[in-house]
C-alpha cells in the first residue's frame, strides 16, 4: 500500500543512510566549506535534510567544543583525512553503481 502526500500523487520511499554517510556529508560542509547545496546535489540528497544534519552537527559540536583541542597540524590532518575518506566512499559508490549496470547489461 502506497503512502500519499496528495491525492494522485505518490510520495518516495523514505531513504536510510547510515551515521558514517551523514557525518561525511556534514564534514564536506562544516570542514571543507562547501556549501548545503554543492553537497547535497553531489550525494543526491534533498537540501533540507543536509540542512537539519548540518544544524545538529554544530549543536553537537559547539557542546563538545571545550574538550576537543586540536593542534593546526592535528587540524589540517583530520581536515585532509576525511576528505580522501569521503573521496574513496564516492569512488566505492561510483564503482558499485557500474558493477550493477555491467552485471546488468551482461545479464
């Protein structure tokens, strides 16, 4: 049975990401400074729920804040790290997309 937002009109089935995609998003974000909208086109995601990630994330954050000193060496590292992991997760995304297409042309 099919939800629906309006009559004649099919809602989309709800999408689950795990809590690594959404802090590598929110890090593209908050670490790398691009914007809601580069990120969330560039993952697919609808703007609006990479805005309430982002919001939660700088909650979380400024509480945290006190306890976390980072060195501008240590900072820099993290800040190049988890761009090369978010590069290799849209690399892996990247691969898996055209292993199904080739196993599904071949098939």
């Amino acid at each position: 049975m099919d939800t629906m937002d309006s009559p004649g009109r099919k809602s989309k089935p709800r999408r689950v990401h795990s809590e690594e995609f959404r802090k590598g998003a929110v890090g593209l974000v908050l670490d790398e400074g691009k914007t809601v909208i580069q990120v969330a086109r560039n993952l697919g995601l609808s703007e609006s729920v990479l805005f309430e990630w982002v919001r939660k994330a700088k909650l979380g954050r400024a509480r945290a804040r006190p306890a976390l000193r980072l060195t501008k060496d240590e900072r820099s590292e993290l800040v190049r790290l988890r761009k090369e992991n978010t590069d290799l997760r849209m690399e892996r995304e990247l691969l898996k997309k055209a292993a199904a297409f080739f196993a599904k042309e071949n098939a």
